[in-house]
C-alpha cells in the first residue's frame, strides 16, 4: 500500500479537534501481556492499524486491542495533580478501507500496588508527665500513598503501647497521638512504640516507623532525707578552721533543675553552733569555720533543712561531740620501706608477709601516753618496736579479691582508763596484679549439633573469663595443633567457623581443642574441648558392591530356591541408610522376597528354552525428603543338567535301506549316523556304538561315521542291520538313543527299503554274519529280469484294483508311518537292559 495517502489524511486531520470519549476502555494497571482491554469491531469497520504501540497492540483483522510487555503504571503515565481525575491515555488508530482516523481512551485504573510509606523511619515527640489523659498531639510526619481511592486512604493503629497511647486520625490530613493512661516521668521516661499506616485496598499493604516519645519532668516531688540520715561525729578540741565535720545528703526524684536541692541551717540551731560551723548550700558540707581552741567536752546539735523549688523544707540532724584537745599533738612520720608512688604504697599480690613502712611518732613531750592502732580487720598489722611500729601485710594480697586498700591508723591517749583518738592518718595501699589467674572456660565440653551439606558459617562462640587485669586478663584464642585446616577461630572473640560443608559420611564427629591464652608474663593457659557431631542428611544412594552380577543357577533348581546374595550399602545412618530391593521391569522368573539382598527362583527353569536372564535390580533407602534409588544389572546363566535324550537327526527313520555294491573298498565310508543333544558341555558329548554283530561294517565312536572294515565276500551279500546306540557323557548317568542303520550288499540298482523294523537281536550278540530283521522286498538270489517281469505281470493283473484303492493304500501307509516316527528313535527298554552298560 501506498504511504502518500495516509500521509495526507494525517495532513488533512491534524488541524482537527478530535471528539473526546466517544470510545473508552478501562483496564487495570500493571497488566501482563496479552490481556484483552476492547476491541474496535463494534464502532469502526475493519481493518486497523494503531498508531501508537507503546502499552498496547492492535488485531488488524479484529480490531481486538491486547496489552504488550510494557506494563501501564498509573503512577507513572499520569501526573498527580491529573490522577483524581482520572488517568486517561489518548490512542490514535487508522480504520476501514478509507483510512479514516479515529482516536479513543483508555482509562488506566488504580490497583493497590503500592504500600504507604514514611519519609522518616522515627517520629520523635516529647510529652510532659503531667499531662491530662485524653489530651492529643499533631504529628506531622504523615504516611504517603500514591494509589487513590480507597487504595490510597490511609488509617493509623498503634503497636506497643500498652493501651498508654492512641492515635486519632479522624481528620482527613491530620493525625494525634492520644494520652490514654497518666505519665509518670520517675517511672518511664521514654516509650518505644510503633506507628502503622495501612491503606484500605485488598489486599492491605502497611508501612511502619518507630514512634520515640519522650517524657519530660514537672516538679512533683520535693526532697527528703532517709530516715537513717542522722548522723553523730567527734571532733578534737584542737581542730583547725575548714575541717569537714559531716556531710548530709538529701534525694529529690525529679530531674534537671527540678531535682536541685539547697541546704540550710534551721533557724532554731543555736548562736554557738551558727559560729562555729558553716553548711555548703549545694553539697551538704559542714565545715569548721575557725580553729576550735576547746579544752572541755561538749555536744552541739546542727539541725539541717534541704529545701526545693516549691517544696516545703526537710530536715536532719547533726550531733557533734567535741573532745577536749591535745595539749601537744604528735606528729606521724611514715618512713616508706616497700615500692611507693605519691605516698602510695605499691604492693604485689600473691606476696608473702612484706614489710611495708615504720610509724614514729614525733613531739616534745606526751608521747608515752600515746599508741599506734590500726581500725578494722584488715589485712595488716602494726608491730611496736624500740618506739616505732612496723607496718606489715598480715597475709598475701589478692588484686581479684580486692585492688586497694586504706589503713586507718589511729593515735590514741590513755586518760583516767579510757582511750581517746587523737588523730586519724589513713595510708592507701594499691595491690599490683601479677598473671596468678589462667583464663576459665564456664564448661569443660561444647557441644553442638551441624547438619551435614551445610553452608560456611560461624557455629558458636567459645568465651573463658580472666581475673587478672590489664594484659594479664587480656584473652586470645587459639585452635589445637592437629585440628583440621577446614575450621578457625576469631582469636579475639572465640567465635568458631567452619569454611567448608561438612560431610557425615567421612566424619560425623569433629573433635576440636579451644586453647584460652592470657597476655600476661608469662603466659597462662586454659583448653576446651568442642564436640561437634554432624547429623545425617539424606544424600548418599544405595551403592552396589559390583557394577554387575553375575549368578549361576542348575535349570533344576526348586521354586523359591535361592539363587544369591546382592551386596548393597548406603553411607547414610538411620532411615536414610535403610534400603529396600526390589526387581525392577522384569517378567523373569526372580524375585526380593521381603526387601531382602538374597535373589529367588519363583517358577521351573529350562536351560533349553532359556539359557541366561538378564534383568535390573533396584535398591531404595527410606530417607526423607526424597527417597534414592541405585539400579544394578544382574545376569543369570542357567546351568545345564542331563536332561535330554540324544536326538537322531540320520538316518531319519529305522526303515532306512542304503544298498551297498560288492565292490566298495574296504576303508569307504558308507553312511553316517547324525545325532545331537540339546544340553550342553559333557552332557552334550555323545558316543556311538553297535550293539550286535557289525561285521564287515564298523562305526565310529565319535563320528558317528560307518565305513567299510573289510573287503566285501560271498557271504556278505546279504541285509546288514546295525544296531546303533547314542550315548552322552551326562552325569550321573548318561542317556540313550538307538536307531537301526540297514545296509543291503547287493549290485542291484533299486532302491533299497524296508517294509518293518528289524528285530531285537538275540542275546548274546551273534557272532556270525547272518543279517538280523525282517525280509526284505529284494531276494538275493533272485535275478534284476526275473523281478520285472513278475512285476510287470502283477500290476497288469490288478491295476484296475489298484486304481481304486490307491489312494486309500497311500493314506493307510502314511497314517502308520506317522505313528511309529515318534519312537523310531528309541532304544526299547528290555533292549538296552540286555545289551548297554554305563560305563
């Protein structure tokens, strides 16, 4: 077809308005191809051609309009500002044999293809504890669905929130969370909950984003004091100014500047106490406000007050005795003895009793009345020696049990039978570690089990602990010398791996030895072992023990009779290892019985109809999800017994004549006798031998061939019948078959033959020459004229009868011949009894 026409309709329309919605399809989106969406057929004529074949195809023959394999997405065909109108997709089309063209619309349908989502993956809001229930707050961070209709309409539900919150989403574009329980800040101050928005199409397609709501503080508790929080101290006489006397401590559970606590003195605390201590408003510190110069006891009451922001004050109470001072106060002098820093002394753990210092008191005069004490069990004594005192370690130190200690020492007065402290100096002691704790492992065995065939991936984690510190507890692991390079091990996390599939068939256990070493110096040492057993899968077939078998059976071997074992085996373990035999597609006489590897007969063999049986035996284990199935071909030879008679195949028949002219040298082979014998090896081997008086004719044994022994004479002219027997070499006993081989001596040219079978001959074997049988239809004194001419005179005689009765005589000679054929061949039973032996 020419284009110039089309090209000018085209020219012709293009300034033309096209009528809107005189056609419409509706299909939905994201359709496969093939689809049918309309067809033309019902408003214009045929044929067709569509112009734009982008989302669609057109029949020309039908006007049939069908998706293709670029699928219309509303969302994308049209623009959102367009989408609730609609999405209307103009196509133009040529039609009829005048090439009109026509424009129609396909209307694109929303289908709920698309799930809302959130452009946060959190939403976090802060909400304060005291606020009412059933108050709300805007979220802003609304779900979006480019779908429309109810496809594109959102509804919210709240996951998580133990009925504490709700969302309201009643107004079209907004959304609140609800309080549904009141708050409590010093309970929870933060809920993880999940906000979901699901849209209404079918089936409903969900986004979620985790909601963090966060409960900030309102000032509703007010501080308070325990009520052990009273406190009794003593002080010396002689304190300096900025001593700290004691120390109070109030508890407010608010947080931020809600929870600030200020401390004062209460007005009802009297003048003296007011001069001589001071209190901290922000840390509770009561402190000496002058050098107290007291040579008499006393006892003066501090009454604290903590106060909040709009809270009512709490208080507490200090009792502070203050003993009469010193008049002169020794001094302590510390002469460090073992490793110290900073007036630190640096002791070793695991070290037996170790001198650490000497304590010497020091001052003018009093000092007789003063001693050295050490408050409290701990692990140190003080030894007085010439006016001094040693500190020691009274055992050895453990780091793991305890990393430093503080040596109260006490200078005490005697006074009138009581004992006053003086002072207290406290010495610090750091116990130093040293590499005394091997890593421990929490069990003395791993086990785990792995499926056989897996993936490379990690199977667990080995952790031993170590009370030493620093590099001394510092942790490394390590796999056995003699462990297979298919395993390692993270040496820093003791996470174990394997890198291969594991196969049960060759190991179902791995044993593996984890050692735990230390950093320290030198090095401790701890080893774990792993057991890792792999379960069995079913992947292993049966396998056979030979590619073939090959079994020899005797052809009168018994029904059921067994015939031999099939070797099969499966590597798997359990049902997966279980196998069951069966013969597959065979109509031969062998069966499995019970799913047995033992092959049986089921029906009489013959190895002359059948000599061999070749057929498929198939082995199934019982494994799980699928069965496996091994097939092997088995091959049974039928061994032969002696079960078969010779057959004699020459002569054919024991009316058999072959004449022989006097004149045959002596050595000439005059017949043979042909037998065979359908079993095989010696069973099949035959022997011929002549019964009665051969002479002059001699057979052999193994041929079967007779020949001539001796020149022919006078008194061989004559009916020779031999009686021949056939034997097979069979065990245990051979069988037999006889035939009469007649051999008429005679220079006549007729045919020689036989009217009757000759007769048994008589017992012993003769030993002359005369011919054994019946007459036969040749005299040999009789001339070759004489016989003719009676001949000829007989038949001119009855021709006429023999005309009539030929064809009865002919019937009647060959139904009787037909009877006796079937054992021609035999030897008569009461023969062979007088005339064969076995041997």
């Amino acid at each position: 077809m020419s284009h110039t026409p089309l090209l000018q309709s085209l020219l012709i329309v293009v300034h033309l308005s096209f009528m809107c919605g005189a056609v419409h399809f509706f299909v939905p989106e994201e359709q496969g191809p093939g689809v049918l969406v309309g067809t033309l057929r019902f408003h214009y004529p045929s044929p067709y051609q569509l112009l734009t074949v982008d989302y669609l195809w057109l029949d020309s023959d039908t006007g049939s309009l069908y998706t293709t394999e670029r699928r219309m997405d509303r969302e994308e065909l049209c623009p959102e500002e367009t989408r609730a109108d609609g999405c209307i997709i103009r196509h133009t089309a040529i039609v009829g044999a005048a090439v009109d063209l026509v424009q129609f619309s396909v209307i694109v349908e929303d289908i709920n293809d698309n799930a809302p989502h959130f452009e946060n993956t959190e939403i976090h809001l802060s909400v304060s504890e005291d606020v009412s229930i059933g108050a709300g707050f805007l979220l802003d961070d609304l779900a979006q669905d480019t779908d429309i209709g109810s496809n594109g309409t959102i509804h919210y539900i709240i996951e998580g929130s133990d009925g504490v919150f709700d969302v309201d989403a009643e107004d079209e574009g907004s959304i609140k969370l609800v309080v549904k329980a009141a708050l409590d800040r010093e309970t929870q101050d933060e809920y993880n909950i999940t906000l979901v928005a699901k849209d209404r199409g079918s089936p409903s397609l969900t986004a979620a984003v985790a909601l963090r709501i966060t409960v900030t503080d309102v000032n509703d508790n007010c501080p308070s004091f325990s009520p052990d929080s009273r406190q009794n101290v003593t002080i010396s006489g002689g304190s300096p100014k900025n001593t700290l006397v004691a120390q109070v401590k109030a508890t407010d559970p608010d947080f931020g500047t809600n929870s600030a606590i200020t401390y004062n003195f209460s007005p009802k605390m009297s003048e003296r106490a007011r001069a001589l201590f001071s209190l901290d408003s922000l840390t509770g510190s009561v402190i000496l406000t002058q050098d107290l110069q007291s040579d008499i006891s006393e006892e003066i009451v501090l009454k604290v007050q903590a106060s909040g922001l709009h809270c009512s004050p709490a208080d507490t109470q200090v009792t502070v005795s203050v003993h009469p001072r010193a008049k002169e106060e020794p001094t302590l002098k510390i002469g460090f003895i073992a490793r110290h820093e900073n007036q630190t002394l640096m002791v070793a753990e695991n070290e037996p009793s170790t001198l650490l210092a000497v304590l010497e008191l020091e001052g003018n005069r009093g000092l007789e009345d003063l001693s050295l004490n050490i408050e409290g069990e701990v692990p140190f004594t003080l030894n007085h020696q010439r006016g001094k005192y040693l500190l020691s370690t009274s055992r050895a130190l453990d780091y793991e049990e305890k990393r430093q200690h503080l040596i109260s020492v006490t200078v005490q007065r005697s006074d009138q039978g009581s004992v006053i402290t003086v002072s207290v100096h406290v010495i610090r002691v750091v116990v130093t570690d040293v590499n005394d704790n091997p890593p421990i492992f929490p069990v003395s065995l791993y086990e785990l089990e792995v499926e056989e065939n897996n993936e490379p991936e990690a199977l667990l984690k080995v952790t031993a602990s170590d009370a030493d510190s620093e590099d001394n507890g510092r942790v490394t692991y390590r796999l056995g010398e003699h462990t297979h390079r298919s395993f390692n091990i993270d040496q820093y996390t003791g996470q174990l791996f394997v890198s291969v599939s594991l196969d049960r068939e060759q190991q179902r256990l791995h044993i593996i030895r984890v050692t735990a070493q230390d950093s320290g110096f030198p090095p401790l040492e701890t080893t774990v072992t792993v057991h890792i057993r792999v379960m069995d899968k079913n992947d292993n077939a049966p396998v056979f023990a030979m590619p073939h078998f090959i079994f020899f059976v005797p052809e009168n071997a018994p029904v059921l009779a067994p015939v031999g074992a099939i070797g099969v085996t499966d590597a798997d373990e359990g049902e997966n290892g279980s196998i069951v035999m069966y013969v597959s597609n065979s109509s031969g006489p062998f069966v499995i019985p019970n799913s047995k590897n033992t092959l049986h007969i089921t029906t009489s063999l013959d190895r002359e109809m059948q000599d061999r049986f070749e057929f498929w035996v198939m082995a199934s284990d019982n494994g799980a999800p699928i069965r496996l199935t091994s097939s092997v071909r088995i091959i049974v030879y039928i061994e032969d017994i002696n079960d078969n008679k010779p057959k004699v195949i020459l002569p054919v028949s024991n009316l058999t004549c072959l004449t022989v002219p006097p004149n045959t040298t002596a050595g000439t082979i005059i017949t043979r006798v042909y037998a065979v014998d359908q079993d095989t090896g010696l069973n099949s081997e035959l022997i011929y031998t002549v019964i009665n008086q051969s002479r002059p004719f001699k057979v052999d044994s193994k041929t079967g061939n007779i020949t001539l022994a001796q020149r022919l004479q006078g008194p061989d002219l004559r009916m020779h019948n031999l009686f021949v027997v056939v034997s097979d070499r069979g065990k245990p006993s051979p069988l037999h078959t006889a035939v009469w081989v007649n051999l008429f001596v005679n220079d006549s040219s007729e045919t020689c033959h036989l009217d009757c079978e000759p007769q048994e001959p008589s017992w012993p074997s003769p030993t002359t020459s005369e011919s054994v049988g019946c007459p036969t239809n040749q005299e040999s004194t009789n001339s070759p004229n004489q016989i003719q001419i009676i001949l000829f005179l007989g038949l001119g005689m009855m021709i006429v009868s023999l005309c009539l009765f030929v064809g009865t005589v002919v019937l009647h000679r060959r139904k009787k011949q037909s009877q006796k054929k079937t054992n021609e061949n035999e030897v008569p039973l009461k023969l062979l009894d007088k005339y064969f032996s076995d041997e």
